[in-house]
C-alpha cells in the first residue's frame, strides 16, 4: 500500500494546502505500479493523477461536488501492507484471478469507478455496482420486514414507516426500544443513515448499538454511538461501520436519548459497499476484453457473548406474558428444570385453601446465562415492572428458591430477592394487587436473602 502525502490549492492561489493522505494498492497477483490513477466517488467527485516513474510524486486535479476544481499534487510517504479496500473474484479472457483494490482519499465517500494505466501500457477501467436492484448504494429497498420493541399504532407511528421513504416516523413510548430490519439474503452494510423525527429533539436517540446477525439469533456488535444529537428535524446523519460483515439481520437497539420519556425517527436507511464490477482491460497492443468481478464477501458476523442478546421472537414472549413472567436462564440439566418446576408450579397452602402461581412461563433458550441486570434492562422495555427467574441456583439448591426481580423509573437499580415456591405466591398475589409493597417483602428475606414464609402462614 502506498500512502501520498498530499496538498491542493484553487483558482489562483499560489500557495498550497495539506489535504487528507492517499492509499492505494492496486494487485492482480502481482503488484501494479500506476503510471496514470483516475478514479470518482459517490458523492460526484472526479480526481485524476499522474505519478512519476518512481512513484516519488504524483501531480493532477480534482473536481468537486460543488463544480469547483482543485490542483492537487502529492509525496510518497511511506509502503505498508494493505489495510481496508476491496477483494475480488475476478474473471479476464475466461481465465480466474483475484483484484486487490484500495483507492482512499479520505473523503469517507465510497469508490465508484477507478481507472489506471501501468509502466508497461496496460490499462483497466471499472464501475463498481452495488448490492441494490436500483444500482445505488442505499439496500434499504431490500428490507422485507422492520419489528418493534414498542410503536405507536393508534396514530399510525409504526415501525415499518422507517423505510417507506415519506415523512411519516416511528414512535416509541419509551425511551429505550430496539428495531430489527430483515433482508431476504445477506448484505454488507457499510454505512448507515438515521433521521430525525417532525418535533421534540429530545426524543431524538442519543446513544445505540447497531448489531447484525446471520441467522436471526447470534448477534455481533456492528457500531456504537453515545452522546448524538441532530441539527434539526427532518435532519440526517451518516454513520460509518469500521468492520462490516455480511448479515441479513439488522437490528438497532436504542440505549438512551435527549431527555425525554420518548422515542422518535423519520427514516432509517442502509448503505451498502460494492457487490462488484464491470469493466475491462487492455494489454499493451492488444484489444480491449471484458474484466468481470465479484466481491469476496466478508466473513459472516460471529456471535457476541457479552453483552446477551435476544430475538424478537423471545422479546414478544416476555413481552405479550398475560400475567407476571417467570422466566428459565438456565438450560444446563433438564433433569434439574423438571424437578424445579414441579415444585414451584405444585399447589400452595394459602390461607384456607390451594392456590397454584399465576406466573406467565418464558422458557426461551435465547435468555440462557442471563443475569437480573441483563432481564432487567429488557423489562423496562415492556409493561411488566416485575419479573421472576428460574436460574442455576434456583436448579441446584432443593428449595428452588426463584429470583424476584423489580424494576421501575423510580429506582436506578432493579431491586431483587429470592423467594422458595411457598412464598412465592404470597409475593405474586399481593404485589400483582398491589396489595402489599416490595419492602414488605424484600424486608422480610432470611439472612441468607430468601423468603420462606408466607404471611398467609
């Protein structure tokens, strides 16, 4: 890879300018030394270049976006191994091979097509062609579903209106939600573009995490973003992706915003890198033939193990829990689970009678491992304020004593206690009647933070 030191000047300036270095590394399977470099970017820029034989220099000019054009000159500064650019597949008079392709001017634009002539006369033109049907680089047209941790239907502020390409929005009633979007194959996403919502910049998302997934379950952190703001409403901002992967899950858990109880966007919209190119080649006397390629796609994104992550699937279930969820973390001994559960779904003595817990099961392999502070986060996405959990202590002591989980705004940390099967439904019947508050509870645990008795006792 060589890297250019670079500098510019306009109109009639005699001085001139540092601009951002070059990298390029042009190999097809052998290294090629540029005689002439021209190549254009996304944003319509058009720079052409040419080197000296010893590739110390390079002299040429750069029109801009705006019309204007710029002078621009530049110094070798140093070779190194390459890092970044395009891998292709490659096809040349029926005959295979492999393109090593990095032109970075630090513009942050994407390629478009690049062209370049060698030492010994040879030249090669190529359009690089995107993933999308339209042949730009947004994909957002290949997203087939958008899912929800909370939408606002009643006024029509849905999920799904995040990619319809109008003005509507999506609403949240909470200030923290997650957003999965689904495509039909996998697609490299290298960047990505959120849009403010009509009103309230408070509502705006401030801080998130953009994961992807290849097959809906396993999720690899794609981007983090903390401290975001946008200029205005109906505004946009691009986010660049430094290690992209091939996913067909896309999902966008929003962890905080400006301040208020509320979540809002206009639009979510994905770009992709470049699927391949078309072009050709012309040896030195010879006639111009086709140069096909494809890329060598990035490998599929790997799993996190930490932080946990969940389907939407596993979220609905916790979700939709017609009454208190109590929810299995521990998928490690069925054996151990059947003996638990049958104890703590065994009829009660409760003041004069029987009573069997009203608790809602989710028993969704994705929560496997996860721990109060994990469900907790989840729960403040739902209704629920109370959750209970079925873990490897509750598995491994034969009291099966269950986690009691409590969150709410008014508390920065979820509240939690144990609680054995028989007071258990003393704790889920008088708290889901709010009959009886947490501290009557959680004050009554034995040293050991288990609760065994029941006050019906």
């Amino acid at each position: 890879m060589l890297t250019f030191r670079m500098f510019w000047r306009t109109g009639d300036e005699t001085g001139w300018r540092p601009g951002h270095p070059l990298l390029v590394h042009l190999d097809d399977g052998a290294r090629v030394a540029p005689e002439h470099l021209s190549w254009g970017t996304a944003d319509g820029a058009q720079t052409s270049l040419g080197f000296s034989p010893d590739l110390a220099t390079c002299y040429g000019h750069r029109s801009l976006p705006t019309g204007a054009v710029a002078e621009v000159r530049g110094e070798l500064s140093g070779e190194d191994e390459p890092r970044g650019g395009y891998e292709f597949d490659t096809e040349f008079e029926e005959t295979p091979g492999r393109l090593r392709l990095l032109v970075d001017d630090g513009s942050g634009e994407p390629l478009r097509w690049v062209a370049w002539r060698d030492g010994t006369g040879g030249a090669c033109s190529l359009a690089l062609r995107s993933e999308s049907p339209s042949g730009s680089a947004d994909v957002t047209d290949l997203v087939t579903s958008v899912w929800a941790t909370a939408d606002h239907p009643e006024m029509g502020e849905v999920a799904a209106n995040l990619v319809d390409g109008t003005h509507s929005k999506w609403f949240a009633p909470y200030p923290r939600a997650a957003l999965e979007f689904r495509l039909p194959r996998p697609v490299v996403v290298e960047r990505y573009v959120l849009t403010s919502g009509n009103d309230a910049p408070d509502r705006d998302p401030a801080a998130w995490t953009l994961r992807g997934s290849a097959d809906g379950h396993r999720w690899h952190a794609l981007d983090s973003r903390t401290g975001q703001s946008f200029p205005g409403r109906h505004q946009s901002r691009t986010y660049r992706i430094a290690d992209p992967a091939a996913c067909d899950h896309y999902r966008l858990d929003i962890t905080g915003n400006n301040g208020s109880p509320h979540l809002q966007l206009a639009a979510v919209r994905f770009l992709a890198g470049t699927a391949g190119f078309t072009g050709h080649r012309q040896r030195a006397g010879h006639f111009p033939v086709a140069y096909r390629g494809l890329r060598t796609p990035p490998s599929a994104a790997p799993a996190d193990s930490d932080p946990p992550v969940w389907t939407s699937a596993a979220f609905e279930a916790l979700r939709s829990a017609a009454s208190t969820p109590i929810v299995r973390t521990d998928f490690s001994d069925p054996q151990a689970w059947e003996a638990a559960w049958s104890d703590i779904t065994a009829p009660q003595g409760y003041w004069d009678g029987e009573v069997v817990l009203g608790a809602t099961l989710v028993a969704r392999p994705e929560f496997d491992g996860w721990t109060a502070g994990d469900l907790a986060a989840l729960l403040s996405r739902t209704d629920h304020d109370l959750v209970f959990v079925v873990d490897a202590v509750t598995l491994a002591s034969p009291e099966h004593p269950v986690l009691v989980i409590e969150v709410g705004p008014d508390h920065d940390r979820p509240r939690t206690f144990r609680a054995t099967p028989h007071a258990l439904v003393d704790v889920e019947t008088q708290l889901s009647i709010a009959n009886m508050d947490w501290e009557d509870f959680s004050e009554s645990t034995d040293p050991d933070g288990v609760l065994r008795a029941s006050f019906a006792d």
